[in-house]
C-alpha cells in the first residue's frame, strides 16, 4: 500500500463533488481496516487449529510500501478538466522520495 499517487483532469471536480478529504491529517491511507483479522476474530479454537499457521493467520494482509519503492503514476488520457497534478497531500518521506527520482531524471535528461 501507497499513499494515492496520480491524478486525471476531473479529478478535483470529483473530489469536490463526493467530498473526499486530500489533507494528511484526515487521510488513513496507512491504516486500512483488515478484514482478514476481523474475519478471524469471530473463528473458534477449531477453526484456528485447522487454519495453514496461526501465525500467518493473524499476519496483516497488506504491507506498506517503503518510500524508496514509491514511483509517478500517470493516467495517460487526456479528458477535458482542470486538474493538472495530484491534489492529495503526500507524506514528507514519499514527497521526498518523488523529489529525488525527478531531481535524478532531469540530470539524466540534461
């Protein structure tokens, strides 16, 4: 898992229309709800005991992906819109982490 990273033309309309909240503070990007370990919570000693590994079982189903993995993404349409970079705030670390994969584009570029 991410923090949401592209964008498309209409994407502030959208996000203005459903009212989605792009602030860092109100995003849980990193904080998904597992439905894997609410599913296990209800399980009996039975079903633990003929689940693969109780260990795995009660392993996250997701994992965070580390700044230095984290890459653009881009929608390569073209939709009438005003939207002309991803208006969703990005942790400092993965900013940075774009920042720099840019910086060493551009030096290639040159």
């Amino acid at each position: 898992m991410a923090p949401y990273n592209t964008f498309y033309s209409q994407l502030e309309s959208h996000i203005e229309q459903y009212n989605i909240r792009t602030r860092l503070t109100d995003n849980l990007w990193n904080s998904p709800m597992d439905y894997n370990k609410a599913r296990l919570a209800s399980w009996t000693a039975a079903d633990m005991s003929s689940s693969l590994n109780s260990l795995e079982a009660n392993a996250p189903s997701y994992s965070i992906l580390p700044p230095e993995e984290f890459y653009p993404f881009n929608v390569p349409f073209i939709f009438p819109g005003s939207t002309k970079a991803n208006p969703v705030e990005l942790p400092q670390e993965y900013q940075h982490s774009l920042r720099e994969k840019s910086n060493r584009f551009n030096e290639i570029k040159e």
